[in-house]
C-alpha cells in the first residue's frame, strides 16, 4: 500500500520544513522535518516498507496520514502513484519563453512637482536631457505591440508636460493596445485633456498624499498641486473616466493613511493601502522612512494555484513580461529597478533587447535565485519585489531576501 499527495498538491521542501500546495483549495499547510521526509519517502515506498504498520509506534504517522486524507490533500493508493509534475500544468505555464505584455514609457523628466520622495529624481530643473526623439516613441510603441504587449502605461517626470503625449495615446491606440493609461499628477489636467481621454478610452492614474492641501504640498513641494489635484480628480470621475488613486507614505505623511484612504472612499474609487516609500532615487533615504506606518509584512495565510505555482518555478511574479523605457532611452525591467540597466533603444531595437540575457535574466529571477529565498518551502507561494529588497540590502545587491520577511527557513521560525 502506498500513500500520496493528491493530483492537485505537491510537497514542497525547504531547509528546515516542507509545505504541502493544494491548488485546489490555494491553501499552503505547513509541515515540520519528520513529517516532510516521511511524505518525501512515501514517492518511492511502500507504507509497510517505511514503517511497522503494527506497531503502536506507528499510530502518530498512520494519524497524520489520516488527518492529510481528511484535508483532501491526501490518499492511499494500491500502486504507486504515478509522478504528477505534469497534471497541473497548462500550456502557458509550460512556456518557458516569456512575451512581453506590458511597458512604461518615461516621456520626460520635467516634472512640475518636486516630489521629497521621487524615484527617478524628476523636476522642474533637472540636469537629464530628453533623449528619445518623438519618431523613436511612435515607432516604439508599434514594436512593443507587435512583440505582443496588449498595456501601455505614460509615466514621467509629468507625462502631460510631453508636448506630443496625445500622439502617442493615438498610436497606441490605432497599434492595438487594450489598456492605455496616463500616470499624472493631475494639475496639469483641463476640460480638453479629459475630452481626449474619454474619445480615446484613456485611464488615468493620479497620486494624492493626504487629504488636506498643507501636508500634500509638502511632499510635492508645490504650493496649490493638492487643490488642482483634487479638482481634476473630481472632473475626471464626473466625466467617467476610469481613475485609480495611489498613494506613497513617508515621514512628511506618516499619519496620513487613514485619511487618505477614506478620502478615496469618499471619492468612490477603489480603496487600497497605501505603499511605504521605495528607497530609489529620492526616496532612498532611511530618514524619509515613517515611523508610524508599515505596510503588512510577509506572513501566513499563503495561498497559490497552479498555475502560479508553475510560473513561479520559472519566472518572477511581477518583472515577467514588463519593461520600462526612461527618457534616455534605457530600458529597465521595472520604474523601481534603475541600475539594471538592460538595454536602450536609441542603439538597439526593443526586439534585440526583449531576446537579450540581461533583460531575459531578469524576467527569469526566481526565488530559486534569491538569498534565503532559496531554501524556503513557502518560495513558490510568496510574492516579491525585487527593487524594494535590493535598494533596502546595504550592499545593493539585486539578489538579496526581502527585508518584509521574518522568516528564518534554516530555523523553520518566525522571528520578530
């Protein structure tokens, strides 16, 4: 008699501990050692081979069979069961050449806010030129398409002081693009801007940092942005033009968050957490971190499918499938990953550079790469930001573990 995981779960092993993966409820059960090599030997033997089934010795194991069985994670089975690492697996999961699908284009670094915490350094009077001539974008925008991205997002400094921005939501638009998104700041935002987005199915994302004028002004650094913010937002949603609202929480707005989320509310968009500030270009810096605020750290519940599972074993869970364009034409996996520089299309075609190692590295990062990561049984079901852990790793390093976890996999212990 043997005894094994279902089709839809598999064991998973770390350094210390093991997890079960049941796809079909997304629960991750967490196991010790014994239990995790007993589980490990039941794959090649049989139970009367593994233990002495009459033994009063074996009734802790022959239980714990039972309570996995009662889980629905777990069977006995007559014959061995046969491997199962293909049974989950759809097609997509399987293919191992990732596509591109979504990208931000950086049309400048002219900003007219100063934001304290900007990752890409952008403002009024800024020492980077624009590099990338109007054609290059146009032209971008038709291979991003054609190599197979369907989501474009216009991004800055302030996308809206790009004195051709329109053009560009055109050529994507006519390119095939199903979602085209401008990220503004919104003071820059009139009737005939929110006509265009609307003939032109154009969503816009905006930021707000409280929900008072004094202590947004003072994370932009420009006097009057919180009112011509709000103004704008509200012409937007009257006009039912999709918007979403993020927000960043630093030293400046520490005390914010409940505010703001409550003026989302109030606003009717979608209400979400704010993020805490990311330490890249301005914003790295421990002393704009706030005191009061975190966002929740890694911890359990975990939860995952199947196809994420599969993924996960193959490509990062975030920077697959995306790249950014920087108004100098570099291209970098993400608008947080600033040093992995991958490839610039003033000197390359953005084929050349989607099919390059750098870039295909990248998208390739798996928590099998990572440091701690590695020998972690939660590794498959966890998320990741690989910008956020290396600019918080003393050395920089891009490989480095979270600091939002406190797991220790070597200990199998939840540390504070």
């Amino acid at each position: 008699m043997y005894y094994g995981l279902c089709k839809d779960c598999r064991l998973v092993e770390g350094a210390k501990r093991g997890a079960i993966y049941n796809f079909q409820t997304g629960k991750v059960y967490s196991l010790n050692k014994s239990a995790t090599q007993l589980l490990s030997a039941c794959e090649e033997s049989t139970l009367d081979d593994l233990l002495d089934l009459s033994s009063s010795s074996s009734q802790k194991y022959l239980q714990f069979f039972d309570d996995l069985t009662s889980k629905g994670v777990g069977s006995l089975y007559t014959f061995a069961p046969d491997k199962l690492e293909e049974t989950v697996q759809t097609s997509e999961a399987s293919d191992d050449d990732v596509k591109l699908d979504f990208l931000w284009l950086e049309l400048t670094s002219k900003c007219n806010n100063r934001c304290l915490h900007c990752y890409a350094t952008c403002g009024p009077l800024i020492e980077t030129e624009d590099c990338v001539p109007h054609e290059r974008w146009l032209s971008l925008i038709a291979e991003a398409s054609q190599s197979g991205a369907t989501a474009i997002q216009l991004i800055g400094g302030e996308p809206l002081m790009y004195p051709k921005w329109r053009d560009l939501v055109i050529k994507a638009r006519e390119s095939g693009f199903e979602f085209i998104e401008i990220f503004t700041n919104a003071t820059l935002v009139d009737d005939t801007c929110i006509n265009f987005f609307k003939e032109n199915d154009v969503s816009i994302a905006t930021t707000i940092y409280s929900d008072c004028s004094d202590i947004h002004d003072k994370v932009t650094l420009n006097k009057g942005s919180f009112d011509k913010t709000i103004t704008a937002i509200r012409k937007i949603l009257s006009a039912q033009v999709p918007l979403r609202i993020a927000s960043i929480i630093m030293k400046a707005n520490e005390n914010e968050a409940p505010k703001i989320m409550d003026l989302c509310k109030e606003l009717g968009v979608e209400v979400t957490p704010p993020d805490v500030v990311r330490p890249t270009g301005r914003g790295d810096d421990k002393n704009m971190l706030p005191a009061a605020y975190s966002k929740q750290p890694i911890k359990p519940p975990f939860y995952t499918d199947a196809l994420s599972f599969a993924s996960a074993q193959k490509q990062h869970s975030c920077l697959a499938g995306k790249i950014a364009v920087t108004s100098t034409g570099d291209i970098i996996p993400c608008i947080f990953a600033r040093n992995q520089l991958c490839g610039n299309i003033l000197s390359e075609t953005l084929a050349t550079v989607l099919s390059g190692q750098l870039l295909q590295e990248c998208w390739h990062t798996t928590k099998d790469h990572i440091e701690k990561c590695k020998d972690c049984e939660f590794r498959y079901a966890c998320n990741d930001c690989r910008p956020l852990a290396q600019g918080s790793d003393p050395e920089k390093r891009w490989l480095a573990c979270s600091s939002e976890c406190s797991y220790n996999p070597y200990s199998g212990k939840w540390e504070e």
